[in-house]
C-alpha cells in the first residue's frame, strides 16, 4: 500500500492479483461484502448474514488480520486511517489528494510505518514519524538502526521517540495529534502500530487458538477440527529456529499455505515446514532484510547466542560504485549454528539475507557458511564475500 500511496504504483488495479471475473473463468465463485454469520461444521454448512445458506466438504478459513487502532479520543476522525489492505490504502492516497495534504504523521516505526514515511516524503509531504520507542525496528542491533534513523534524517523526515498517542483533535483546517510529549499537526494521520489476527469467526466455532493469538493448526494447516484448515496471516506458522509456533504474518507465507491446502484438497497430500522468519523493505535508499532470530529470542529458546556486526563493501576494491554494508549475524556458541541475520546496505542487503535464511533453513554452522561456494565476478562480489567474512568474523569470538 505505501507504494500505491507514494505514487509508485500509480493504479490501484496493479495491486489486484485476480479479478472476480478471472476467477470466474476458472469456475470459481467469488462473494464479495458476504459475512458469515454461523458455521455448522457437524452438517458442512454456513450461513451469511444475508441468510444464505452454502454446504462445503472442507473449510478454509484465511481471515487475515485486523490493524492495531489504538483506543483514544478522535480515532475515527477523518483523516485519520490504519493500513491493513487495498481498500484503506486508496481511502490514504484519495484523502491525501482530495484534500491537497501538505503535513504528514505516522505513528510507530515499524516496516510498514517507514514505507509510509518515504511515501509521504516521495509526495513532497513535511512528514514526522511518532513512536514510543527509542529507535525504529526495535528487534534490531543499534548499529544497523542508527543507518535507518540517519536515512530519515537525510530525507527530512523528524523522528520523535519516547512519545505515545494520547488524542486527535480538530486543529484550525487540519488534525493535531496530542501526545505525552507535545502536539503534532498535520493534514493526515495514519497509525502503522501492527497488525493482530482476524479470528473471530474461529472462536465462534469453536476452532483452538495457539499460544500467539492466531488459529492453531498443523503442518497440513488442519485446525482443531479435521475438515476445517486455516491460513495466511490467521493462522499460526512453525518457526523453524524458535522451534515453536508463532504469528508471523506475512504475504509469501500466506501464499505458500494456500497453495499447501489446495494441493490437499486436490489429492495431492503435502505439508507446510515452517518459517524462519525472513522479511524485507525498501527505504529511500537502503534495503533492509532480517531473517532468524535475535539474542533475546535465542535466549528465550534456551540457546547460547554470540552476535557480531561486519561492515564493509562487497565489491572488489577495483570496481567503482561500491556498495557499503553492515550485516549481524547470531549464532549459537554450543554448537556454532546460524540463528539470525540482518542486513542495511543501498544495494545487496537482501540477496545476502535470502542467503542466510537458506542457510538457517538447512540448520548451517558458521564453519559451514564460511566456505560457501558461490558465483565469483568483480562486478557483483568480492572473493571473499560479505556473507563469508561475517561469517568468519563470528566465528573467531566463539
């Protein structure tokens, strides 16, 4: 949505990846602005609030998620927006341009609010970006966050940390957020505080929810009830480090489940192994990547975490337009296994991250990952690459 808002992506209908007319050229019936009122799951049937009544053999439930509305006065102002789908993102752009906004306030610093500042910037837009934390993506090393914060500054836009929202007001023609820490006018103001799962449905019928919130399932996205399954960002996915179920919403998670139920629907039996974790974003001119799990989380899994940052280039010296990257790796001293990485450079940051979480996948030492044999050439990388120097790097303070 950020990009659809920043103009980037300049049609809203670039962002549908299927029409309910294609649908229907695959015999697919699609109802929109249809609400389920009731599931009868022992007779297979389900009613609508319109009254209709539709029999199934299986059941899918991919609810998605609800964002994060904090509860203060003049949430519902307009003006005032969450981000959640495609719907919210066109009332964002439409309220922006209708209104020729000029001030922009994001609340929260988090992926999705960073996106949103870069969009609001892109749209010549003062921006300010609130949060109640010291420094954006919280999970991640200072020295990596310190770039982002740098980034922002270098593009205008003013971060305001230790601050919570308290109200939105009317001010004059525009919105003023009140907060603990002073006032904030804008023209616009949207809340990027996450997101929580949709599963009201679920416990309406009964379905078990897990320890994260979302709909427990299990490898084959069955819920609690056999002929029920659940998936995308409802539903709970296996983290593959972390060893443990959680919610991690994200689109190519989503996909992959799906895609897993329909196989089973089908006939074609298979099974969904789990997450590491990785997620990636673009802002202004850096990429960002993470993947695995940071020290906290390691200790908390009863690991025994190390972390080391490397910066450097990874180009060979020879070659103009360098790129400099900072990368942290995290590893388990017992037995040297990768746990997490995560990455900010202009350009290479998440080849290297997607890298890393398929070595996290295949359970990889450092040894291991010191040595990787991967495709050499001066314009894309040195010899020794990045990946095998943080590597290296790591390994030395085991």
């Amino acid at each position: 949505m950020p990009y659809y808002i920043g103009d980037v992506i300049r049609q809203s209908e670039e962002l549908v990846a299927r029409t309910p007319e294609k649908f229907g050229e695959s015999g697919i019936t699609i109802s929109l602005n249809t609400t389920v009122e009731s599931v009868d799951y022992d007779k297979g049937l389900l009613k609508t609030a319109a009254g209709e009544t539709i029999g199934y053999d299986h059941l899918v439930i991919a609810t998605g998620t609800n964002a994060i509305r904090p509860d203060i006065p003049g949430i519902d102002r307009d003006g005032v927006f969450v981000l959640k789908n495609l719907t919210d993102g066109i009332a964002v752009k439409k309220w922006v341009e209708d209104n020729h906004c000029r001030r922009a306030v994001v609340v929260g610093a988090g992926f999705v609010a960073m996106e949103l500042a870069e969009a609001f910037r892109t749209r010549d837009m003062d921006t300010t970006v609130v949060y109640r934390g010291t420094r954006p993506i919280k999970r991640w090393d200072k020295a990596l966050t310190d770039i982002v914060t740098e980034e922002l500054e270098k593009n205008g836009v003013i971060f305001v940390t230790g601050t919570s929202p308290r109200a939105v007001e009317e001010s004059g023609d525009g919105l003023r957020l009140v907060t603990d820490n002073g006032d904030f006018d804008a023209d616009v103001i949207v809340f990027g505080l996450g997101v929580k799962p949709e599963t009201s449905i679920a416990r309406d019928i009964g379905l078990e929810m897990g320890t994260s919130g979302a709909i427990k399932v299990n490898f084959s996205q069955r819920t609690s009830r056999e002929e029920i399954f659940a998936v995308g960002d409802c539903a709970e996915a296996f983290h593959r480090i972390r060893r443990e179920w959680v919610h991690i919403p994200l689109g190519d998670t989503a996909n992959k489940q799906g895609r897993i139920v329909g196989c089973i629907i089908g006939g074609a039996p298979r099974v969904f192994q789990g997450v590491v974790g990785a997620q990636s974003f673009k802002f202004f001119g850096l990429e960002i990547a993470a993947t695995g799990i940071d020290e906290a989380e390691a200790v908390a899994c009863g690991y025994h975490p190390e972390s080391h940052v490397t910066k450097g280039t990874f180009r060979t010296p020879s070659m103009q337009g360098r790129a400099r990257m900072s990368i942290k790796l995290t590893a388990d001293r017992a037995t040297g296994r990768l746990l997490g990485a995560q990455a900010v450079s202009n350009i290479g940051a998440v080849g290297r991250i997607n890298i890393l979480s398929a070595c996290l996948w295949s359970e990889m030492t450092l040894d291991q990952i010191g040595y990787l044999d991967f495709a050499y050439s001066p314009p894309f990388g040195g010899a020794w690459d990045i990946v095998h120097r943080a590597a290296q790097g790591l390994q030395r303070k085991l």
